[in-house]
C-alpha cells in the first residue's frame, strides 16, 4: 500500500485546507472547516491598506480617516445582509438531531422499504449529509438507480458531494457505471483539491484512458494514493494504474524525477518480482526517499538475490521509525532469520527504551520465523554484543525454538536472574504480556519450557544439558513457592540425580488427604504432587514404582463416590481432587514409565465407576503406553464388550478404551470396532470408536463397511470422520463429496466433530506418519465442492490444531518446537515420501523459516521445499473461519508463573 503525504515536495505549499474532504462531515466539524487540529494557521497577515496602528507602534497618529469610515460602513451593511441571509437559509434545513432522526427511520425498514427513501435523498440536494448517506447506502444495496443519482451529483457544485459521487460510482465500477464516463470528464474540469482525487480515482477503476494524464499528475502531488473506497480503506491499487504500460517500460521510470512515480515502480515490480527487476529495484532500495525505497525492499526481500542483501541493510539503517518494520518484513523474506539478526546491529542505542523496542521487534520477528540458520548468528552476536541478560534470554529462547542446544547455557544463565533485579519498574517499557518484567517471571518459565523441549529433542545430549542448565534450574524450582512444571519436565527428562529426593517428596506428600466437609483453598501439596507424580514417571525411579501404584488404593472406602457429579456436593470437593490429582498424576506417570506391570491397576481403576472421570481417561490413555500388542487386543475387546452395552456409564468405559486404541492402534481391531458405529450407541462413544478406526486405519472391506454406513442418518458422521481420518486422499474426498446430498446441519456437525478429534498428538503420531496422512486429507478435501462451495474447512480447522501445540499437553506428546525439529530432519534425511510429507507438513503448519533453510538443500529435498515456500507465500485467500467456540476457557496456562 502507498502511503505518501498528501503534501509532496513537489508541491510543498499544498492545499491549505479551504474545503472539507470528499466524504459525510461529522455533526461537529460541519459548521467549520477545516477542523481545529486539521491545519493551524500562522500569524495574521497583517491588515491591508496600512490598518488601524502606525508602524511605529503609536495609535493616536492617523487612527481613522473618512474613506475607511465609509468602506467600513459599507462592509458592515454586506455582512449583516450576509448573516440574515445565512440565518433565513439555515432555519429551512434540518437539524442535526432531525437529520439522524432520519437515517434512523430508514434504516429500521426493511431493504425494500429503504430504496424508495434512499432514492428520494440521493435526489435532494438540500440536505448534504443525508444525500451523501442515500447515495452510499444505494451504492451497498446495489441498486442500480444509484449510478444515476451519482451522475447527477456531479453536477452539484458542492465538492463533497462530488467526492463522494465519484466514490460512489467507482463502487459500481465497470460496466455498471460507464455511462457515468462523460459526466466525470466534465466535473473533473471544475474539480479543486478536495474533490479532484475521487474523481480521477473513479475514472482509473472504469478504466477510462482519458483520465491517465490526470491521475499521473495526482499520482504525482502524493494524493491519488490517499483516495479511500466507499466505506473506507485505501482504495489506490498502482496495479490499475499501471496497467497501460508495460512492466518493462515501468521499469525504465525508476529514476524519474517525482517520488510518487519511483515509488509507483517500486510497488509494482515488487508485486510482479523477478530476478530480472533485482538491478532497478536495487537503484529503487537506494532512493533517497525512504517511502520509496521500503517498496523496493520488499521486491528484493521477495526475490531472495544474495546481491540484493547490502542494499538491503544500508536502507534500513536510514529508515525511519514508520518504515522499520517494512524494511525489517524485506529481510525476514527474502533473506531469512540470518538477516533480521543482521538488523540487529541496526538497533539504535539511545535512548534506552528505543533500544528495547527495537530489539524486541526483532526478537518478535525471529520467533515467528523460526529460521534454523538465525543460530550461528545468534551466537555470534550474544559472544560479541554482550547483551543485557534479558536479551541473552531471549536470544538463547530463540535458539531453542529452532533446536540449537547451545541455547541451554544463556537459558541457564538467565534462570539465575531475580526478576526484582533485573528489571525497574520506572522502565515502563521493560514489559510483556504478562505485564511489568519486574512483577511477573515469565521469562524463566518459558525459559525452562524450552530447555525441557530441548531435553526432548536432543534425549542423547542429556549431560551437555545438565551442565548447563541443571543447577539453575534446581535453584529456580526451590525459590518458588511451588516447583513449576516446565522445570520438573525438563530435570526428568535429562533424569537429574540432584533433584531425586526433592521429586520424591514432591511426589509422595506426608500431607494427609482433605475431610469430608474441608473448605477451599485446595491443598498446594496435592496440587504439586499431580504433576511430580508424572515426572518422578519419566525419571522412571524404581524405588518410587510401587508408590505409585498405590496412589490407586487411597480412596479407602470402595463405595465412595468421586464422578464429578458427586463432587457438586455432600461436602467432598477437596477430598475427591485430592484422589483424583493423584490417580491422575499416577496415571500420567505411569504413561511415561511405560511398564506392564501397571495394566492390572489401570484396568481396575478404569472399570471403577465410583473414580472421577478425569483420573480414569488418563489411566487409559497410560494403557496405550504401557500394555504389549497382545494386553491391545484384549483393550480392543473390552471396548466392543463395555460400548455394547445400554448402560451410560459402561459406554463411557467403552469409549475411555477406543482413546486407548486411538493412541496405540492395533492391527486388525477396526473391523471389530465398526459394528459399534450403531444407533444404541451413545453419541460420544460412537465418535471416540470413529476416532480410534481413523487413527488406527483400515483396509478395503472395512472402508466399504463404512460407506456403507454413511446412509444411516444417525451414525452418518461417525463413519465419515473415520473416513476422513483413515483413509486415503481420495476416500477423504469421496466422503465428503458426499454430502452434497445431505441436509447442511449434517456436514456443520461433522466439521466440529473433526476439530474434536485431534485432542494432542504423540510422538507416535509422527512416527506412523498420520499427521502426514491427515494432512494430506485436509488439503483433499479442499478441492471438493459442496453446494458448489469449496471445503476450506478441513485445512483451517487442522491448522487451528497444529497452532495448539504451544504447551505439553501430556505424556508422549508433541510440542510445536519440538516437532518443527523432527520435521525439519525428516525433510533432510527421509526416503522420497518421508521427505514430501514433512515439507508439506511444514508449509501446513506455515513454517516459513524451516522452509526457507530447506530450499537451500540438495536435490529432491531443495526442489520440494522451494515450490512449498512458494505457495506458503502466495496463499489463495479464502475467509478464515471463525473457531473461537472451541476456545478454552481463560485460566492459567502451561507459562503461568
């Protein structure tokens, strides 16, 4: 978008204001122009005809002479006749309460209703405000007799309502208004300022050469850019008026004389960029006006030249404040992560909240990359700047987020900092959005999130982590008044031996359990123990195996009832949480463990209907991660067995083993989980089934099985989500084809069941290669039509789940860091299919940095990565849909401090 001032260099006087701008005038500013902020005046111009003083500052020396006397009269008399004239004029016009009034009345009605009293306004020229309203209001309505009220405005002599005319019919545009040509040509003849802009605009849009001349020169004066489209924004696209010549010829102007045209070259060779334009737009990055050498940045940063990189940084060091982020755009495009922490030698040292700004921006810029070559430069530049420690921690979080380990040194410095320390409240602009640094401690806490990530990703490094980050982050867990989960996360993965005994306590709390009848807060020993309880798991501490088991027997009466119904009341709040924070953590760690011994007390606890329900879907979320392929086949069975049944509770035991299988499938157990895609079904059971046949996958006979099943209205959309799910691209697409022939409600339901079932995935997910699949699927089912409607839905609603990976969301699962890092090694290293599915993975998950680096890559990887970055770059727009009902409830996250 071009944005030059109104006043351009080469009219450095400008208009001074003398008439509104095209447009309806606010109640207030429509009794003077212009506004009181729009143009302050200088010093009065002094009087003419010598005035009332003597130069020599004495007032009694030629005060008044008898032809002033009378001139004076005479002026007196004109302005009195003047003022009874205005004030006879303005008591026929409506009031401003009257005129609102007005659209009020009309806008109630309906559509139908509406046309007539639109079109007896757009004719009124008595009432400029509601004239104005009534031609917009026709042009929105599409009505075609608006084209006519707005070609007999510009007869008027009122600019603002020509202006508005001209807006009005460049709405319409061509065809609808071309034979309003003629009479644009004949207003533009009388045009001043305030109007001349609309009108040519409108001209331009009905693609009338006559008016290239014109626009040219208003193109010139910085105002053809400024023109707004009815209803508001910018409504100057160069590319229409550009589009009489050829690039080529455009090409040869970018050295012309005016601003505006060489930021014209600029805008348009950077949308059309090509290697061949690099050595215009390289003149153009050098521009003396910053506005046009930011435009050409952004062609040189699209086509991606090594040549085009110092000119590049050379423009960014002279940009202003308003062109940074352009400038900073170009780099982060054309060149990648290595060029934004080029920019950070472009940072300006003063003063000192200056430099945080700007710092931050790039460190923002660099975190949205997520460029894997930003490393080496990264680590250059903290060995050589020697950064304040905040920026060494944000440096070092964004080498984690790329996988680099060399991050957990400057991360483990930073966990060492006090945040009252570090920061001074009186520094404002040391914040984030978690508020003033100094009052919250969000830095380390996503600091150790990202150590535990790359304790994830680099399961073979464990001792370079522990020394670098081992001691800090035991220190930090200890400050705190609880341990916080990201640490634990990360000292269990690396298997710490210091903080052993601290898990343990942590883990198994002296503390006794809550009464019956014990009022808030709940306990804070229980509350750490949930999540010590699954990482004292993951440490897999053989001493601590039987204590977790035996977090199942603490409910000690068998009859006690902990569902979460029974939790609503009887006094038993505290103690049910208690029991279910530790059989939920038990569960969890018990999943991260991963040994058979723990089914028997898992399927106990599962099949007890008087346990809350949260403790017994993480107990079977554990089987999945604990039982052999044959305990599987048994799950399997009991799922067919419990979701058989008509009892709700049992169904729901049925279902709680399908996510069993949908986390570890079992070959073969879809054809014996079909059948149970039934009416008699409960409706969620019937889904988590679908789930885990999708998940799982499935042959031909199943497939046909659930076509099949496709017809029954009541179990339509189970066997369509394992479709989608499971099958192939094609059956994907087939499936949802067709609903063409099904009531709209059918695939609404279905879309929100899809959203649904990607609760979180495991790194068994990446291992089997379903996200590759469901990928796949996703982009399939966008070439389906449906009512004649692309299905856009798949690709944003899986998409919306790939953003959800932010946090751990449990045992065995994925964060986005760490399966960026396993994509991007896959993308290197796999067979020729493993290869395609990360890299589309990648442009799926809008992995511009990972992208970028691949493209540079040898052979079959390169190429691949090179069309996805392309496409990743040139989206087909589409209306994003609105999720924001599957939008969890706010609360503390994962990075609570």
């Amino acid at each position: 978008m071009l944005d030059r001032p109104n006043l351009s260099r080469e009219n450095p006087a400008g208009p001074r204001g003398r008439r509104p701008p095209p447009g309806p005038l606010p109640a207030k500013q429509a009794a003077k122009w212009p506004p009181d902020d729009n143009d302050l005046p200088g010093a009065p111009p002094a009087p003419a005809g010598g005035g009332g003083f003597a130069d020599d500052g004495n007032f009694k020396r030629g005060r008044f002479s008898p032809v002033s006397i009378v001139v004076g009269l005479v002026v007196a008399l004109g302005a009195a006749g003047a003022i009874w004239l205005g004030v006879k004029q303005d008591s026929q016009k409506m009031t401003v309460d009257a005129v609102s009034k007005e659209k009020k009345n009309i806008f109630v009605l309906p559509k139908k209703d509406q046309l007539p009293l639109w079109r007896k306004w757009a004719a009124a020229s008595a009432e400029l405000s509601l004239q104005q309203e009534a031609l917009m209001q026709l042009a929105w309505a599409d009505d075609p007799e608006g084209v006519t009220h707005a070609q007999n405005a510009l007869a008027l002599p009122d600019h603002r309502v020509k202006g508005v005319a001209a807006q009005v019919l460049a709405y319409y545009g061509s065809p609808k208004a071309d034979g309003a040509k003629h009479a644009l040509l004949e207003a533009l003849k009388v045009a001043d300022e305030s109007d001349r802009p609309q009108l040519v605009w409108a001209l331009v849009e009905l693609k009338e050469p006559a008016a290239f001349k014109d626009a040219m020169d208003q193109y010139r004066k910085g105002f053809l850019s400024k023109v707004e489209r009815l209803g508001g924004g910018i409504a100057f696209d160069p590319e229409k008026l550009a589009g009489l010549v050829s690039l080529e010829e455009l090409s040869k102007l970018a050295t012309d004389e005016s601003p505006s045209v060489r930021q014209l070259v600029a805008t348009v060779l950077s949308r059309n960029a090509e290697p061949k334009w690099t050595s215009a737009l390289i003149t153009l990055v050098k521009d003396k006006d910053v506005e046009v050498a930011r435009e050409a940045a952004n062609g040189l940063g699209r086509i991606g030249d090594e040549t085009a990189r110092a000119p590049l940084l050379e423009a960014l060091a002279n940009a202003d404040k308003a062109s940074r982020q352009r400038f900073l755009e170009a780099l982060r495009d054309g060149i990648g992560g290595e060029g934004l922490v080029l920019a950070l030698d472009s940072v300006k040292q003063d003063p000192e909240e200056t430099t945080w700004f700007q710092t931050k921006q790039i460190m923002e810029m660099l975190r949205e990359l997520a460029d894997p070559r930003s490393a080496d430069p990264l680590v250059k530049w903290i060995e050589a700047r020697k950064p304040p420690l905040h920026w060494q921690g944000e440096a070092g979080t964004r080498l984690a987020e790329v996988g680099d380990i060399r991050a957990a040194k400057f991360l483990g410095e930073r966990l060492l900092a006090d945040p009252l320390k570090l920061y001074k409240l009186e520094k404002f602009w040391e914040a984030d959005e978690g508020g003033h640094l100094s009052r919250t401690d969000l830095p380390r806490v996503v600091g150790a999130r990202m150590l535990a990530d790359l304790a994830s990703i680099h399961a073979d490094k464990a001792a370079e982590l522990k020394a670098a980050a081992e001691a800090p982050v035991i220190l930090w867990l200890k400050d705190r008044p609880q341990p916080h989960a990201n640490g634990l996360r990360f000292l269990a993965t690396v298997r710490s031996e210091k903080i052993l005994k601290d898990m343990r306590d942590w883990a198994f709390p002296t503390d006794p359990l809550p009464k019956e009848g014990q009022q808030p807060p709940f306990p804070a020993a229980f509350e750490t123990a949930q999540s010590a309880l699954r990482y004292i798991g993951r440490m897999k501490d053989e001493p601590s195996y039987p204590k977790l088991l035996d977090q199942f027997n603490r409910k000690k009466d068998p009859k006690l009832d902990i569902t979460q119904d029974a939790l609503q009341g009887a006094g038993l709040a505290m103690l049910g949480m208690a029991l279910r924070a530790v059989a939920y953590g038990a569960s969890q760690g018990l999943a991260e463990w991963g040994d058979p011994r723990a089914v028997e007390k898992l399927t106990k606890l599962i099949e007890d209907e008087t346990w809350h329900e949260e403790a017994r879907q993480a107990a079977c979320e554990a089987v999945a991660w604990c039982a052999d392929d044959k305990t599987m086949i048994e799950v399997a069975k009991k799922a067919k067995e419990f979701a058989s049944k008509k009892e709700p509770r049992k169904q729901l035991i049925g279902a709680c083993y399908a996510s069993s299988l949908a986390l570890r499938p079992v070959p073969g157990a879809a054809a014996e989980l079909v059948p149970l895609l039934a009416a008699d079904v409960e409706p969620g059971v019937r889904m988590a089934i679908a789930r885990a046949i999708g998940v799982g996958g499935f042959d031909e006979a199943v497939q046909g099985q659930l076509f099949e099943k496709l017809k029954d209205v009541e179990v339509r959309n189970a066997a369509a989500l394992a479709l989608i799910l499971g099958g192939t691209s094609d059956t994907a697409a087939r499936t949802i084809a067709m609903y063409a022939d099904f009531d709209k409600s059918a695939l609404d339901d279905l879309k929100d069941h899809y959203y649904r079932a990607f609760g979180y995935w495991s790194d068994e997910d990446f291992k089997r290669g379903n996200l590759y699949r469901y990928v796949a699927n996703a982009e399939a089912i966008t070439r389906v039509k449906v009512a004649d409607a692309p299905q856009e839905w798949a690709r944003q609603r899986l998409q919306a789940q790939f953003d959800n990976l932010k946090y751990d969301n449990g045992p065995h699962s994925e964060t986005r860091v760490v399966l960026r890092y396993r994509l991007f090694q896959e993308a290197k290293s796999g067979d020729s299919a493993k290869k395609k599915g990360a890299i589309d993975t990648l442009k799926f998950m809008k992995e511009k940095g990972v992208l970028m680096a691949l493209r540079h890559e040898q052979g079959e990887t390169g190429a691949l990565a090179k069309r996805a970055f392309h496409e990743l770059m040139n989206p087909k727009a589409t209306v994003a849909e609105d999720l924001s009902k599957f939008a969890p409830a706010k609360a503390g996250g994962a990075d609570t401090p």
